[in-house]
C-alpha cells in the first residue's frame, strides 16, 4: 500500500474541514500547509465567528451570498505571508481569494471541483502559482 501524495493529503483535510460548513448550498473545505508540508490550518465558508443569523436567512441564497465568508479569506486569518506554499480547496478559489492567496505567497493550490466564474487559471499563471485539480484523495466516495 503506498502513501497519499501531499496534495491528496491536503484535498482530504479540505474536504474534512468542509463538513463544517454552515451553508446549505455549498460546502467548501481548504487547507494549509507549510514548507516541510506541516499542517498550518484548516477552515470552511460560514458566517464571522459567533453570528446568529435571524431567521429565514438561509432560505435566500442569493440574498446571503455576500455575507459568507469564503473559506481560503478564512483559511489566510491563521498564517502570514510566506508562510504557506500550499492551499487545497474543495472548490476552484474565486477570482477575489485567488488574488489573496497570490498575496499572501501560496505557491501550489490545488482544488476538486471547478467554477467556472473565476479568473483563477489567469491569475495563476500570471504570478507563476501551480493550479491543479485533484480529483481522488481519501475520503472521496470511490477513493
């Protein structure tokens, strides 16, 4: 039986961190390791930590959509810059974490599944960062 590769390491704590995901539509997971691959940290996209939403908040998605936190702005809030060389996602980085994981000097992020309204590819290579889908790591139904 051989090891996990790291990035199939990283997915699968993404995806674990997932789980705790608040939002009913979609669950996003991401991790961070360091550069001896140490685990930094992992989050999930929620709302700030200790908000109550009043009710019928999760009824509207796109009502609430601009008040959740995406998972990798909350992933960044526990390392500083050069801290990290890889992220791992659940979900490709939008165009807006793409560019803050760019800032704080991530230089592998890899993720499962695309979305197609980001500018990720572009920005990645633009700065030189590896993007990569991975798509089977421990965990994953079929894995």
């Amino acid at each position: 039986m051989s090891r996990v590769s790291i990035p199939e390491y990283a997915m699968a704590l993404a995806h674990v961190a997932s789980l705790r995901s608040e939002d009913p539509y979609r669950k996003v997971g991401a991790a961070a390791l360091d550069f001896d691959n140490r685990v930094i940290g992992t989050a999930y996209n929620g709302l700030a930590p200790g908000f109550d939403p009043p009710a019928g908040f999760w009824d509207d998605r796109e009502a609430r959509q601009k008040f959740m936190l995406h998972a990798e702005v909350n992933l960044c809030s526990l390392f500083r810059r050069g801290e990290v060389k890889l992220v791992a996602c659940t979900t490709m980085p939008c165009t807006s974490c793409m560019q803050t994981l760019c800032a704080y000097g991530v230089k592998e992020i890899y993720f499962r599944d695309t979305y197609d309204a980001s500018d990720a590819q572009q920005i990645a290579h633009l700065y030189g960062v590896h993007l990569e889908q991975v798509n089977e790591y421990p965990l994953r139904e079929g894995s």
